[in-house]
C-alpha cells in the first residue's frame, strides 16, 4: 500500500521506491535463514545449542525488523502528510529513511558493513561541520580586530598592557589552529571521506556529460540556438565570465550555446585557436527562425545580451543552483553556485594542443610544486576605482597564517608562493621582503598583464597561466574584487570535492558580476548595541553586502529594511534553488 501511495506522488516520492523493494528483500531474506536447518545435522548437543542460539538470534532480528519497519512506515506517514516539504525537508528524509533501512539491512543478515550509511552523512551534520569551521573563523576574525584596537589606544595611554596583549593574540591564534584541525581531523575521520570524492566525480561526470549532450545535439540543422558573441569590452575573466552566463542562460533552456568568437579581442582569430570548440557537431548559428532574447519557445535561434542588459531577468542566473541537483550539491559542497560555475569552466577551458604545451612548459619553467599558496595581486587599473590598495604584507600574512595551519598536520620542506600581478615589482618586492620564501612568478607576463600591452597574444597566454597556477594552487589569498582571482577559485573547485575554503580574500565576499539577490537566513537573533548595526530575528533574510572580515558583515534586512552591520555568525547562506531541465535522456 505505501508503494502505490508513493507511485501516485511526484518524482521525488518515486526514488523512495527502490529503496522499500530493498527492504522487502531483507525481510525475504531473513525469514529465508530463520527456516534453513543448521548444516551438518549430527543431532549433537553442540549442533543443538548453535540451533538454539542462531534461533535465538533470529527471534531478536525479527524484533529488530518489525521495530524499524514501524519507523519506516512513520517516516512516510510524515512525509506524505507534508506535500509541501522543502528540499531540505525532503533530502533529510531520504537519509533517514535511507539509514533505516541500512540498519534492516545489517539486522536480515549483515548485507551492510558496520559503520557509516553508505548514502553519506546527513545534510545537517555536513552544513553543522561547516559551520563550526566557519564560525572558528569568525571568531578569531572579531578577537584579533576588537584586541587589536584595544593595543593601539594601549599605545598611547597604557603602553605596559601591549605586550600582554600580544602574548594573548599568539595564544589565541595557538587555539585558533588547533581548533580548525582538530575540525579537519574529524572530517578526515568521520568515515564519509571515500564517500566525499565519489560523490564529486559522479556529480562532475553527470553534469559534464549533460553538456556534452546539450552541444552536440543529434541534428544541429534543427536544434534550437542561444547564439552568444564574445565582444564584451571588458577583461580577460569578465570576459570568461560572461561565456560562463551565456552557458548558464542555455543549460536551463536547453539551448546549443553557439559561441561567435572570430574579432575576439585577445585574440583575433577566435576561442577555438585558444581553447577546444565547445561543441564537436554544431558550431553554426543558421536558423529557421531568429530573435533576441526572450524571444518565444518555438524561435530557433535567440540572441543573447550581455548580462547587464539582460531584461527580463530568468530566476536561473547566479546565484541559482538547479533543483534536481541541489540535495546532493548542497550536501557535498560548503558553497554550491562556486561548485555550478566552475563545471562551466571545467568544460569550456580545454586547451589545444599549443595552449596545452604552453602550460606544461610554464609549470616547468617557473619549477611550480606543492605544497604552494597562490597569490594574485592586482594594481593599476583597478586600484582607485574598483578596488583599495593592499600591501604585499597583507596577502602574506594571510600566507603565513595558512602554512602555521599546514605545519599541524604535515611537515613542509619549503614555504612557497606563486605571485600573480598585472604590477612586475610586487614579484621582487615580494622576494625582497620574504627571503625565507620560495617565491615563484614571472616579471615579464606582469608587464604583459599592463594595460597598454594586455589585448595581446602573448598577454593571453600569460593571463591563462597565471590563473591555471592559481587555480593548481593548495590555497588561494587574493581580492576577490577581481575577476582573475575569483575564475581560479571557481576552476579550483572541480580539482577537490569542496574548496570552497581554500582562499582568503582581502576584501570581497565571493559575487558573480550580474547576479541576482545574494541573502543569508538568521539563525540566531541580535539586538543592535551601536547606531551603526541592525536588529535580527531567526527567520529573517538579510540582503549581503560584504563582510568586513571583523567579525561583522554588512547588508540589509528584508524584513524591516535596516541596513547596516550585523555578526557574522548569526546567519546562514540562503541557497537559490530553481527548476531547470533535468536531462533525462542522459543516464
């Protein structure tokens, strides 16, 4: 009766399905061993108690069985009462009722190893395990700013409290990192880490092979078109980006992307000189029909704007994950859209075979290994108008502090950095300042990188080194203002099954340029205890504006309109999840 219950629900309630079947199969099982005669049937005494004994043990399992088997049969009571449950709602009922019927599984006849469901963990404990990391973070991020402030008035009318203060940020940063690996410890330990890695590759491959599908549609003369001209006047990774958002825009229409490249400014001849053609079957733009967006359904080529003048605005565009693939996304990843864009990259940024060559030569060239901290430094243009200025001590202290943490857990022959600037004298600055610092970068791609020589054939190659070294990188320190930095940490993602911690930014959170609302969900209320901060209740979504990396973040409540400063660990990230085509003719 629960089966046919289910059948008649959405899909969701159908993937319940295989698993009840399973359960079935463990009860046949079970009764299947409580009827078979014991083997060797001597009539013995001993033969006797081993009977005695496995009867004992089935009567026990048959009461273990009908124990979970009314927990079963409340968890889909619970779930067919609740139509409306949310994804979140849903995903954990699934690792319940998964768990379940593991542990009827073991109790029929141990088909299932001790140990850890092999579903995975849970989505809370994944998202309680980052928090805890998270908030270790932001702990620290608030004590050293509030003591530090405390040691500069010191200076001044108390200079005998300046060494004590310093004597208790050395201990408290001692605990900092003792506690974030003591963290690291735990996921390593915690038993799901094999899980973590195949869930990744069998994300990636299923994702990677519904593009392949989409591009290479079985009659390109027919298929429908979202043609996408690479003519945005901006940088090299604005640039990537906005082919990133045109691939976003044909993913959730199921549209071929057609890429218009020949003129390209970095390169005249066009991205497939560059990087492989994305698609091997269809590369022309022909049509019956042509519009630019929106457009209707039945219009077989649709032209899109750039991201700044796209009107309407669909839901889907970052910072949108689809919905068929956010319970597993969401559980695998601490920042979901990171992990969506960089699948775009992963498939859009295959080399030909000269750019390919170019790399491998770059990385022998410049003796790049690990373990490294990647270090993208941007200047001129940018400094003044879309940025601040930061010494090179600040991106090295933040290096400092990653391989203090490092030092922990693994010994480390050598500290090195890989330096990446559109400014040469940052790489010897950078030298001259940290001698004991194997410092690796190249003078000449940062004077290529200059804005009067940067839409060039060589400064293109330069750019896509640096931000392919950046991205091989063991941890990323960087502005997250800019473009070049935040291409690298979304490529990053498809090398780890999450690095969404591997950076430190200098100054932004993570964006993507054109994307819809960022919001974050209170989780704990707060009352403002000075002019400048807003007043939070749990429930409440709050419109992020940065985070000022102090223990606070700045932005805007949705609910009362405040805008203003807020602690950073009183909220949550609000994950967008948007129905998109869900690509069921790729297995």
């Amino acid at each position: 009766m629960i089966v046919r219950q289910l059948m008649g629900l959405n899909p969701w309630a159908r993937v319940l399905v295989p698993f009840l079947f399973v359960w079935v199969l463990f009860v046949l099982i079970f009764y299947s061993k409580l009827n078979t005669s014991p083997s060797g049937g001597s009539g013995s005494s001993a033969d006797g108690d081993d009977s005695l004994k496995r009867l004992e043990r089935a009567v026990q399992q048959l009461e273990r069985s009908k124990q979970i088997d009314h927990e079963l049969r409340v968890l889909v009571d619970e779930y067919l009462a609740d139509a409306g449950a949310s994804a979140d709602r849903k995903e954990r009922f699934i690792d319940e009722l998964g768990n379940k019927l593991e542990q009827d599984g073991a109790a029929a006849g141990n088909w299932f190893a001790p140990g850890r469901p092999r579903n995975g963990p849970s989505l809370e404990y994944e998202r309680l395990r980052r928090r805890v990391e998270t908030n270790t973070n932001e702990l620290w991020n608030y004590l050293r700013t509030e003591v530090t402030k405390v040691q500069k008035q010191a200076q001044r009318s108390a200079p005998e409290l300046v060494k004590p203060l310093d004597a208790f940020l050395t201990l408290a940063a001692e605990h900092k990192r003792s506690l974030l690996t003591d963290i690291e410890r735990t996921r390593m330990n915690d038993g799901y880490e094999a899980w973590r890695h195949r869930e990744a590759a069998d994300l990636s491959d299923l994702v990677q092979r519904r593009l392949t599908r989409l591009q290479n549609p079985e009659n390109c003369s027919t298929a429908r078109k979202l043609l996408c001209r690479l003519n945005k006047g901006c940088g090299y990774g604005c640039q990537l980006h906005h082919v990133v958002y045109c691939f976003i825009m044909a993913y959730a229409t199921e549209r071929t992307l057609i890429l218009k490249s020949k003129g390209w400014r970095y390169h005249k001849a066009g991205w497939e000189e560059v990087f492989q053609p994305i698609s091997d079957t269809c590369l022309d733009s022909n049509g019956a029909s042509h519009a630019s967006w929106p457009g209707q359904s039945n219009t077989q080529v649709l032209t899109l704007p750039i991201i700044d003048s796209l009107n309407p605005r669909p839901p889907y565009l970052p910072l949108a994950i689809p919905a068929d693939l956010a319970p597993r996304l969401m559980k695998l990843h601490g920042d979901p859209i990171v992990w969506w864009i960089g699948q775009f990259l992963k498939y859009l940024l295959k080399p030909t075979g000269e750019t390919q060559q170019m790399l491998e030569n770059g990385i022998e060239r410049l003796g790049f290994k690990k373990p490294i901290v990647g270090v993208h430094v941007r200047r001129t243009d940018k400094v003044g108008t879309e940025a601040a200025f930061h010494g090179i001590d600040e991106y090295m202290t933040a290096v400092d502090e990653y391989y203090d943490q490092l030092e922990l857990t693994e010994k480390v022959d050598k500290r090195r950095v890989f330096v990446a600037s559109d400014d040469p004298k940052v790489i010897e600055e950078t030298k001259t300042k940290y001698p004991q610092y194997e410092v690796i970068g190249d003078p000449n791609v940062a004077k290529m990188a200059a804005v009067s020589t940067r839409y060039t054939d060589s400064s293109l190659n330069g750019i896509i080194l640096d931000i392919h070294l950046l991205s091989l990188s063991d941890y990323l320190v960087c502005t997250f203002s800019s473009q070049v930095c935040r291409v690298a940490y979304e490529i990053m993602q498809s090398m780890y099954p999450d690095a969404s911690g591997r950076f430190r930014s200098l100054d932004d959170i993570y964006y993507y340029g054109g994307q819809n609302s960022h919001n974050r969900e209170v989780v704990l209320p707060h009352d403002p205890v000075s002019h400048d901060e807003i007043q939070l209740r749990p429930g409440d979504l709050v419109g992020v504006a940065g985070n000022h990396w102090n223990g606070y973040s700045k932005g805007k409540n949705l609910r009362t309109n405040q805008v203003g400063l807020f602690p950073s660990f009183k909220v949550n990230d609000k994950i967008e999840i948007v129905e998109q085509p869900t690509y069921p003719y790729v297995k």
